[in-house]
C-alpha cells in the first residue's frame, strides 16, 4: 500500500494493540462543572462556598514558619518617619512679623484693565520702532521653502 498525502498506512500488528487505561482516560472529552459559588446579591461577582476542613482549622504551624513570618528589622541607618502632628514650640507661637515681612506676605495688586481700554490699541512708541538689520535678515523667508507662482 502506498502512502497518501505523506500519512503512513497502519500495520496489521497496530490492529490488535491493547489501549492503557491512561490513554483511554486522556482520549475522553473533558467535562466541565459549575464551580461551588452561589450569586451574591451584594456583588457581582460570585460568593464562594469555601468548605474548610476541621484539621485546617486546628493545625499550627512548624517553628521555620513562625521565623518565616517574623518582620525583618530595620537597617542601622534607618530613621523612622516623624509624626504628622508635631508640637509647635512657644517661641513659634509667640513670633511677631516686622514690617517687611507683612509686606512680603501681602499679594500683588495687578492693576486690572477697565472696559474701556481697547487692548488692540498699538502704542505710538511701537508704531515708531526701527528694525535692525539683523531681525530684517531673520524676517526673509528662507530660499528653499519659496515657491515660485506658475504663470
């Protein structure tokens, strides 16, 4: 017999080949089950049933665990955060702020525009200014980004 599309045909002593129960195991379908959760009506998501043995529930742990679980201590260097609410000392409390501090201490007064300032209004000092040669040179466009006007 020939093989067809690379597949091998099967042997007569495949024929009579006993299956392990382990493949026959693998070869079924896998069933699916709903998991041990009821719907909360306090959540969306499902309240688990947990189902705790007795001998988890009395068991202690062995003497590598408690060490396990001890906190690690702090390294020689380290210097504990201070409290939030720290006292204020009396000669704080008691401190009376000289003239230039008070008038540090005050905001700016910007001078607010009225309504009938015209803020496009140019003043007569800007309608008189002369450029330098410098910015005249900066105000050319550059020769690359021209485009010439097809006639």
């Amino acid at each position: 017999m020939e093989p067809y599309w690379g597949v091998t045909p099967m042997g007569d002593d495949m024929m009579y080949d006993v299956i392990s129960s382990r493949t026959e195991e693998l070869a079924k379908h896998k069933t699916y089950h709903e998991p041990p959760a009821r719907k909360s009506y306090l959540w969306d998501y499902p309240f688990w049933d947990h189902q705790i043995s007795e001998e988890a529930k009395t068991i202690s742990p062995t003497e590598r665990l408690v060490e396990l679980a001890k906190p690690k201590g702090d390294y020689a260097g380290y210097v504990p955060r201070r409290p939030v609410d720290e006292p204020v000392s009396d000669a704080a409390m008691s401190y009376i702020a000289t003239e230039r501090i008070g008038e540090l201490a005050k905001p700016k007064i910007r001078a607010v525009a009225t309504k009938s300032e015209n803020p496009f209004e140019i003043s007569e000092s800007a309608k008189n200014a002369v450029a330098t040669p410098r910015l005249e040179q900066l105000s050319l466009p550059l020769p690359r980004k021209v485009t010439r006007k097809k006639l």
